[in-house]
C-alpha cells in the first residue's frame, strides 16, 4: 500500500508514474484528494496545491458585510466569457435609453464644470451654457422644425388666398386668424396637459401609461372639437355681431367652413406630439411633416388655380393636410420598435378619469389661450377699420411673419419640457 505525504509536495520512494492523491490531516477530519482534484478538467494542468485550512488566510469582509470567496487557482485567469454573458441585461433598453446616457453625460459634465472652483466664475458659466446650449440645440432643432413646417403650411394657404384677391387675403386672414387660432390655441393647451403627465409616466418606468393618456387627451379633445364645430358653422353671423363688415365676413365664413375637419385633426395631431416628444422622438415628426409640406403645396396649387374651388378649396387642402400628418405620425407609432413599450394597443382605461382630466387639460389651456387671443383680438379690431380690406390684408402679412418666427420659441420650449 502506498505511502501519502501530509505535505502533499513530493511522491513515495520508487514510484515514477502520475503523482499520487495527496491527503490532508485535519484537526478531527481526514479529507482524500481525488486525481480530479490535482487536474483541472478545463486546461489538463496540475492545480496548484493548496495549504491547510489553519494556514489559509481569512477571508476578508466588504463593505455590504458578506465574505468575498478565494479564488480558485485554477479560474484565477480564465476567460472572461462567462461572467460577459451574466454581466448583459436579459431584456433590451428601454426606447431613448441611449438619448438619456448622453442627457446623463452632459448633466455630469455640467456638474464637473459648475464645481470646478479653481476656474473663474465666469469661465465656468460660459463653459457650462455652451454644454447646455449644445444639448438643448440638439434637442430643440426637430421640434422647431415640426412647428415652423407646420406653420408654413397655414402660411401658404395665406399666400395662395392672397393671389384670388385682397377680399379673398381679408377673408383668409380673420378666418385663420380670427377664428382659428382660437381652436388651435384651446387644443394645443389641452394637449399640453399630456406633455406633463407622459413625461411622469416616462419617468417612472410606465411605459404603458404614455399610450393610455395619450388616447385619454384624443377622446377629450375630440369631444372639444364638437362645440368648436358648431361655432364654425355659426362664423358668418358670429363675425356680423362683432362688428365686421358682412361681405368680408361671409366670405371668411367660407373659408372657415373648410377648416371644420382641421379641428378634429388637431385634436389627434397635439396628443400624439406630445407622447411622441415625452420619449425625445422628435426627428420622425419633421420628416413627416417636410413631406407633407411639399404635397400641400402642390395639392394646394391644383386645387385653387386648376380647379377654382378658391377660399373652399384653400381650406379644405389644409385641412387634408393636417390629417396627412396624424396618420402619418400614428403609424410611425404603430410600426416603430421605439413605442414598443409605450403604444400597447387602444385601451377602455382612455374613457376613465375623463373628468379629472378635463380639469388638468382646462387648466393649462387658459394659459396658452391667453397668450394666443391677443393676435385674435388684434385682428378683430383691424376688421372694425374704416378700410377693412386693407387693413386685414396688411395686418395678415406682418402678423403671420411674426407669428412663424414665434414657432422657434415654440420649439425650443417643447425640448426644453
């Protein structure tokens, strides 16, 4: 029977062939060591041998307060692969996931900068406004586009109504502006209140949610959309009490009949902006919105000169378009694996909490509509002039260069929200 060495290093007397199991002499305990034991079954190398319990070192304590294991000697420098496999998520990142690393990195950066107390104060604000500046362009650059593209569509029809006439420009002018932007105002405040609650939902990992407040704001905006019908209908007489003079105003009237589909399309259009942008998904809406740019124009062009529907047809052409670009956008939603999370199909739960809704969706419309009742008002009194036509067709042109220059500001307060 052959000898075993406690010390476990050499090999009995007259023995040449493989190296025999070792054995340890343990207090109270004798523990056999196989030939598995001395070879690693991975590389076919003698393992390193290793010393009794009593003379191992203790393993050491972290800071959560559990032992970290020795390392075995012979996985000390084994290949990582495994642990890379173990270290990758099972499920793969949420859309802008990646807009949100880089937001992350230039928050830090900032931070960096802003601490930094060796640099002078004013060096660090000019450095921390050019991160921030950058950033912001970034972001801001798709949404001021999505505006202004938008707004040029309404300017358009403006200038094609103008080429009919300066009683067709007048007419243009107090029914976009005068009427319409009452409508668009109230939506895109009601929409507003979607900005909010999806960037919430976002924010706490409810991606589901985003889709159910965005078909929530549709159904209540929708239900808006009803009077405001009505109040297009009733625009001639409206226009009458108001003061204006009754051949500008039956042919505003006309114009504002064609618009009757544009509100409802705006009531689709400003929920869908609003989810859309709570996810940094901007540049697919300025791609929509430049190509329908361009079959407006021409579509307006076949419809007003070709056809001579005139101030009809004018309206009815933006209208189309405006529903061009909702269709769009939904099926950008439908189809893209970046709303995977957020659109999971239409939901009952859009038809509860409609009330609280309202009152949230209310709240931030007064505000918005503030603002924009003032070129309305504006345009009302131009109407009241002892040269009514020319004075709506003039105000018409400075107003709605101003107003597509308002856009910018537009755009960069929905990147900044």
């Amino acid at each position: 029977q052959t000898k075993l060495r406690i010390s476990g290093g050499g090999e009995p007397k007259g023995h040449t062939s493989q190296p025999q199991p070792t054995s340890y002499f343990f207090p109270g305990r004798r523990r056999h060591r196989s030939f598995v034991d001395l070879y690693s079954p991975h590389t076919g190398q003698r393992r390193a041998e290793l010393p009794p319990l009593h003379l191992r070192p203790r393993p050491q304590e972290t800071e959560a307060g559990r032992k970290t294991p020795h390392p075995h000697p012979d996985t000390t420098h084994a290949p990582m692969a495994a642990d890379s496999k173990l270290q990758s998520p099972l499920l793969p990142p949420p859309a802008g996931s990646e807009g949100e690393e880089g937001h992350g990195a230039a928050s830090k950066r900032l931070e960096s900068i802003l601490s930094d107390e060796s640099v002078p104060w004013a060096r660090r604000m000019c450095a921390a406004t050019a991160v921030e500046m950058r950033m912001l362009v970034r972001l801001a650059a798709p949404a001021v586009l999505v505006y202004m593209i938008n707004y040029l569509m309404s300017m358009s029809t403006q200038i094609f109504s103008g080429h009919l006439g300066t009683l067709e420009l007048a007419a243009a002018s107090l029914g976009n502006t005068g009427i319409q932007v009452f409508a668009y105002g109230l939506m895109l405040g009601m929409g507003s209140a979607v900005e909010t609650l999806c960037g919430q939902a976002y924010g706490a990992n409810k991606f589901d949610m985003l889709g159910i407040y965005m078909q929530r704001s549709t159904v209540l905006l929708m239900a808006t959309g009803i009077p405001l019908a009505v109040l297009y209908a009733f625009s001639r007489p409206i226009l009458i009490l108001l003061g204006e003079s009754p051949e500008i105003a039956s042919a505003a009237a006309i114009f504002v009949y064609g618009l009757i589909p544009q509100i409802f399309a705006y009531a689709s259009n400003f929920p869908i902006q609003k989810f859309m942008q709570a996810q940094s998904i901007m540049a697919p809406s300025a791609y929509i919105s430049t190509a329908t740019l361009a079959v407006h124009l021409v579509l307006s062009y076949l419809v007003v000169y070709k056809f001579g529907l005139g101030l009809l047809g004018a309206s009815l052409m933006l209208s189309v378009s405006w529903w061009i670009i909702v269709i769009g956008q939904f099926i950008y939603i439908v189809t893209s694996s970046r709303c995977r999370l957020t659109w999971t199909g239409f939901s009952v739960q859009a038809f509860s909490g409609l009330p609280e809704f309202f009152k949230l969706s209310l709240a931030s419309a007064i505000m918005l509509c503030l603002e924009t009742w003032y070129f309305q008002i504006l345009v009302l009194i131009a109407g009241l002039l002892k040269d009514p036509e020319m004075a709506l067709a003039s105000l018409s042109v400075c107003m709605t260069i101003s107003g597509w220059v308002f856009m910018i500001s537009v755009g960069f307060n929905a990147a900044a929200r």
